[in-house]
C-alpha cells in the first residue's frame, strides 16, 4: 500500500499512515461493545463498594457538593454570597437527585452511564485521529481505567467535567464537515459550561478560538467559496456559545456580592496553598489556626483563607477581596523567591506525570480494600498503573504522526495549557484527570505506531520508541520527593467520621485511636474519639480527650459545648454547666448548646432558668422536636400548663416516638375529662416505651375508671414490676386487689407502700383493716405481681 508523509511531528524514517481518509466511527458493534464493557466495570465497581463507609457517607468536597445540592432542589442558590466554588456540578447533582429519587445509588448510575458514554467519546476521537485500531484501544482502555471508574461513582465534578471536555472536542473535530453556526455555538457552550464546572477550562476557551480560525484555512473547497463574513459569524457563534453559560454565574455574584466576580472566589486561596513557604505542591491546607472541631462538614478552606486575610489586613473584605489577597500572596512568594518557587513548580510538574495517584483528601488506594477489580486495576508497587504505564506511552504518542494534523495539535495544546493551569496551583491525581483521556488517544496511537513498525521490521525506530519508553517509564514511576506518600491519620480520620455516622461507633473509635496514634494532636481526631465515646455512653472516658482538644483550642464553642455536656451527663453537673454556659458567651446561636443547658438546669430542679434557653434554642431551630419536649417539662415544673401542652403537641407533631411526651399529654387530658383521648395517648406512650412504669400506671389508672378492674390490675401489676419501689403503682394494685376481694394480696401492697413512705395510705389501710384484719402470714408480693401482667 501506497504510503505518504505526514506533516506531524515524529521520528525520522517512521512507518506512516496509509494514505486514506480516516474512518468517521468505529461502527455500532464496537461502540456497543466498549459501552457494555465500560458500564458493567462501572456497575460492578458499585455492587463492591455500595457497603463501603466512605461511599455511604459523603465527605470534605463530597459533603460540599451534596448539601449544596440538596440547598439548590429546595430553591436556595448559594450562601448568600459570591460563588466560592464553580457550581455547574451541584447543580448536575441536584437534577440527578430529582431524578433518581435522591437515590445515593441511582445518582451513582447516572454519572456511571455519563462516563460510559466518556469512553466512547475517547474511541471515537482516537479513530478520528489514527484509526479504528486505536479507536477501539482506546476505548477498551478508557473502560477500565480504574481512577474513572473510581471517579464515575464519586461525588466529584471529575465526570461530569471529562464529558464536557470530550464532548466539545467531537464537536470541533467535526468542523472540517460540519460547518454550520449551530456546530461552533455548541463548542462554545460545551467550553462554557466547562468553564462553569471548573474554571481552569478558560484557558481552553482561546486555544480553541485560534483553533477554529486555523482549522478553517484547512478546510476543502466547498468552504473555500464562502465569504469572510461567513466565517466571522462562525467565531461570533462559538464566542456566544461560551459566554451564554459564564454570563449568568457573574451577574449573580455581582447581584449578590457587588463585585465581578467571573465564576468564583476560590482561586486566590488556591494559589496561595501551591505557592507560599508551607507549600508543597499536592496538598489542600486549610489555615491551621482555624481548623474546624465541627463533626459535620464545613468549607474552613473559605472561612479560614477569609478570617486569616480580614486578620492580616485589619478590616472586613468582600470575597473577591479576599481571594485577590491571597493571590497578591502568591504571588509575592514568586517575587521574594524565585529559586524556591521555580523549583517548587518543577516538583509539580514532576506530580503531575508521576504515576502515582497523589489523594486528595482521600486516597483512591484506599479502595483496593473494598473492591476485588481495584486490586486487579490499580496498584501502586514497581510500577504505578495505570497512569504510570498511560503516561509515558501518551507522552510519545504526542510527538508521533497522526493522520489528522490539526486535530492533533489541539489536543497537544490542551494538554500543555491545562497541565500549566493545574501546576500553577496544585497537583493531585483528582485535578490532572481531565487530560487523562487524551493522553489514552496518544497512548493507544503509539501502541498501534509501534505494531506498525514492527510488522515492517523497522526496527530502528521500534528501538527508539522502547527506549524512550523505558527512560519516561522510570520518571513516571520514581519515586522522589516523598511522592507515594500516603496520609493515614487522615485516611483514618475519613473512616472514623464515616463509621461514626452510621452508628457503628465502635469501628469509629478504632480508626480515630489509630489516627490518634500517628498523629496525637489531631484535633480532628481527639474530637471525633470524644463525640464517639459519647455516643457509646463512655462519658467519663471521653472527657480527657475533650480536655486535651480544649487544650489545642480552648476558645471553640462546639468544643465547650460537648465536653460540658459529657461532665454532666458523667455526674460532673457543676463542671459540666460551666462549660455550656462559656459556650454560649462565645457562639450564642448553638441551639443543641442551649438545649442540653437547659436540661442540666432541670436536673437542678431550675426550670425558671432553664425556660429562656429553650425559648432561644426553638428560636434558632424551630423544629427540634426535644427542644419542644424539654420547655413543656419546664412549663410543666411552673404550673404553666397549657403553653405546656401546646409544645407537647409539636414535639409529637415532629416526632411521634417521644414516649414521655404522649404520656405528659395523656395527663394533661385527663386533667381537662378527656378520658378516651387521654387512654389513646398514655397507650401509645406503652406501645413506644413498653418499660417507661408510669405510662402502665397511667394506662390503669384511665382503664379503672371505666370499671375495668381487671385491664388496671393488669396494668398497675406491669408498673410494679418494672419498678418494685413504685408506690403510685403499688397502692391502685392494692385498691384493685381489694376491690376484687383478694385481701391476701392486698394487705402485702398497702404496707409495702406504706414502707416506701405513702402519704396517702391511711385510708386505705383503715378500710382494708375494717373489711379484713390482717392475715398473720402475707401472701408472696412478686408472685401477685406476675399474676396476669401484660408484656
């Protein structure tokens, strides 16, 4: 077959591309068969980790994303502020939610269907650039990629970003045929809405820009006969393509800001973690002075970045004010520092081909403890695949002929620009994926290169291809600059919290004593240990590491808060109330705060001081349903009983398993004459709480009135023997016992109450006295007790 020479950069003397227009698609069968593959691996992926901790609970960006979506689904945008974060992504998560149900699995189906149709993307773009050999590699490739099969079923914008960029760049690679406006309004819009998902894709926007206007003197004849303003249209339709997606996100942060702000406010702080003296190139730092005790998520990296620039300059700043700080401080560094920062860039460009997969936050390898495919997938031993071996074959695919030289050269370019636009910042393996699927193209071209020139024995350039392999194989897999290392306390910080929050507390105090024991300061981890053992009713124990954190960061309200709860519900009552009341001076809109103050308050038998607190603590959190609970116990204690029943109707309102509160209704109607309504309610109070007493006793009580002896006697019988001491209980059982004329179980209740201390026993002893004098021998107590009893 004929051949022919490409203008493609390469090696001298190269076996090259046969002559002849490349194939416009892989064909059905193929596509199919790269679909099928890429979503079962998905699919299996999922049905492996679906009981993994750290996918049933979201956390850090995760935890960011999904509660801004679930804030979008009910109407609320933003923060009240400019954008810190790009928010096309929560946006796509809020839809996907509506979609499936608010489904943690079919939200996980729907991106593991979008970075499905990823892969096809990649094998169509590979066959537009080489040939149906590669196209079909590198399909089959991109399918069982483990990061994007990680990523696929994360809660991180990876995939939807990946689609974006893949998408718009099929479109461009159609612009030699399909010339209409329509086709360059869309590769802006895909741009855009890139750009909205993270910013970095801006840089993109002009490279693609030069693209078109250069691509277009390449075209055939048929575009050659258009005139000039067709293609000044063609640019006007790709630029309001781009703009139609970014224009809205400015205007609202001007809206709600009263500054530009172009997408969001998150770049400056960014700049300054991957360039400034604590910097290393790969890691996320949040302010340390400000680390969070909190036990949910909160973005510190805002809170912190903004506190500690409105501390330094001496005044409140806007957003955009305090990410240009921040930048202003990045750049600085460069200008105090050019050597340290010229080398810290190297290292980062270093991270960004090394084929290990740098966390963020969270380590991928991780997941080969919960995935059999990610032990078959990923590993990160001699060699780190995949990336350590995609890398380098990328790497010389670059500088190897293709059959379409423009196309070839965008994608050339974009890996430069968004290389540099990662580097200037920071590196992980999260924040290089968008260039992971055209390095696969590359890849899989230079694979199919290098069978060309072995099927024609060339073995010259074969051998310079394996060599240069070899050398990038190595500096893709070395392992300098501590570039393997992995953060355990960290990874066991993640699991702990995870643990924590499915009630699985004694898996969390494990993780968080080994995160303790790599790092014994952690704040993070001696709060998170505390709360653990509190939640396993281990108070006492929990109180030396709420001690030590405070020790850390004695000014933290949430801090305060917790360890004075855990003194007093440990019978450090005194100790335990100071510390809640210097909670409040610090942060007085902690409702829980307020709360359990006002619960240590009632213990004192204070209700008087306690009322306030719960009026505070429904004023900030207006459906705590024990917040209700607890101020009717208080309204009760000071005789203001109908503001009383009117909480304990919202507390049920808000939750219908509070078995004390439908008891305390239950007596507050049959103190109005409500008798059946009142039974209704003291018999759920049983139902929810079968061993609270006085709800049996209540129960008898109402049930006696009616003349039901025997339902009371079963239900006085039931209180006493959850509570032998129980001296309302015992005298109605002796009454009914009488009533029934059973004087020998009688006579052994009424002294029994009468030993406990009843002051109302008199009467009924004078009547037991004058019906039947005492027996010299009593029949047994407990023995009556079990008789007939309802469980």
């Amino acid at each position: 077959m004929s051949q022919i020479i490409s203008p493609s950069p390469g090696l001298d003397g190269l076996v090259e591309w046969p002559a002849q227009r490349p194939a416009a698609t892989l064909g059905w069968k193929r596509l199919l068969l790269i679909f099928c593959l890429a979503l079962g691996l998905r699919l299996i992926y999922l049905a492996q980790v679906v009981d993994h901790p750290l996918f049933q609970v979201p956390q850090v960006d995760s935890q960011l994303y999904y509660d801004t979506a679930l804030k979008i689904m009910q109407g609320q945008w933003s923060e009240g502020r400019p954008f810190f974060r790009a928010p096309l992504y929560p946006i796509f998560l809020a839809g996907a939610y509506r979609l499936t149900g608010e489904s943690w699995i079919g939200v996980r189906v729907v991106q593991d269907l979008l970075g499905s149709l990823s892969c096809l993307l990649i094998a169509q773009l590979a066959t537009r650039l080489y040939d149906r050999r590669a196209g079909l590699l590198s399909g089959l490739l991109s399918a069982g990629y483990a990061p994007l099969i990680f990523y696929d079923n994360e809660l991180f914008i990876t995939v939807l970003e990946i689609f974006l960029l893949l998408i718009t760049l099929w479109i461009l690679f159609r612009l030699d045929r399909a010339f209409g406006l329509g086709w360059h309004f869309l590769a802006g819009l895909g741009l855009g809405l890139a750009s909205i998902a993270r910013p970095n894709f801006l840089i993109i926007i002009p490279v693609a820009f030069i693209w078109i206007g250069w691509a277009g003197r390449k075209l055939n004849n048929q575009i050659a006969t258009r005139t000039l303003s067709f293609f000044v249209y063609r640019i006007i339709a790709y630029v309001v393509g781009c703009i139609l997606p970014i224009l809205p996100v400015t205007l609202y942060n001007y809206w709600i800001g009263g500054e530009w702000v172009l997408i969001s406010t998150q770049g400056g702080i960014n700049f300054y973690m991957g360039n400034s003296a604590q910097a290393d190139g790969k890691t996320a730092w949040a302010m340390e002075d400000y680390a969070t005790t909190s036990a949910n998520y909160v973005d510190n990296t805002w809170s912190g970045s903004k506190r500690a620039a409105e501390e330094a300059v001496g005044h409140a700043l806007s957003d955009g004010q305090v990410s240009a700080y921040w930048m202003g401080q990045g750049r600085q560094y460069w200008s105090d520092h050019p050597l340290e920062a010229s080398g810290l860039l190297l290292r980062k460009i270093y991270y960004f081909f090394n084929g290990f997969e740098i966390e963020c936050f969270r380590s991928i390898y991780i997941e080969r403890i919960y995935s059999p495919l990610m032990r078959v997938l990923l590993d990160k031993t001699a060699i780190c695949y995949p990336w350590g071996l995609i890398a380098p074959l990328g790497l010389i695919g670059i500088w190897l002929p293709t059959r379409s030289s423009p196309s070839a050269w965008l994608l050339r370019i974009i890996i430069l620009v968004y290389m540099l636009s990662v580097v200037a910042f920071l590196v992980n393996g999260r924040l290089r994926m968008p260039v992971v699927p055209l390095l696969i193209i590359f890849a899989s071209g230079a694979l199919v290169r290098l069978y060309e020139q072995l099927k024609h024995r060339a073995w010259r350039n074969m051998g310079l291809i394996v060599l240069s392999f070899v050398g990038l194989i190595y500096l893709s897999n070395s392992q300098w600059y501590n570039v393997r290392y992995i953060c355990s306390p960290m990874q066991h910080g993640m699991l702990a919290f995870a643990y924590a929050e499915l009630g699985q507390y004694e898996q969390a105090i494990d993780h968080y004593r080994q995160e303790l024991q790599s790092d014994p300061d952690s704040i993070q981890g001696l709060y998170g240990l505390a709360l653990a053992l509190s939640e396993s009713n281990r108070n006492k124990e929990a109180c030396s590491y709420y001690a030590r954190a405070l020790d850390r960061v004695p000014d933290n309200g949430s801090l305060l808060h917790k360890y004075g709860r855990a003194l007093w519900l440990s019978g450090e009552t005194e100790r335990g109330r100071e510390l809640l009341e210097q909670a409040l001076a610090i942060d007085l809109e902690m409702a829980e705060a307020h709360l359990d103050l006002a619960s240590a308050q009632l213990a004192e038998k204070a209700p008087q001081s306690a009322i306030p607190h719960l009026q505070e603590a429904l004023r900030l959190d207006p459906e705590n349903a024990q917040a209700h609970y607890t101020l009717a116990r208080a309204l009760i204690e000071v005789q203001r009983v109908d503001e009383a029943y009117d909480h304990l109707q919202a507390a049920v309102q808000r939750d219908d398993h509070i078995a004390d509160a439908h008891l305390k209704i239950g007596k507050i109607l049959s103190g109005r004459g409500e008798t059946v309504a009142a039974l209704a309610e003291c018999r759920r109070a049983v139902q929810l709480d079968p061993q609270l007493a006085e709800a049996h006793l209540w129960v008898g009580i109402l049930v006696g009135g009616t003349g039901d002896l025997e339902s009371a006697g079963r239900s006085f019988a039931e209180a006493v023997l959850l509570n032998p001491n129980f001296v309302e209980a015992l005298q109605n059982l002796a009454i009914v016992r009488m009533r029934q004329g059973d004087y020998a179980a009688a006579w052994p209740l009424a002294r029994r109450a009468e030993a406990l201390g009843s002051r109302t026993i008199g009467p009924l002893m004078a009547e037991l006295q004058q019906l039947v004098p005492e027996p010299p021998t009593s029949s047994s107590a407990p023995a009556d007790y079990d008789n007939g009893a309802e469980h």
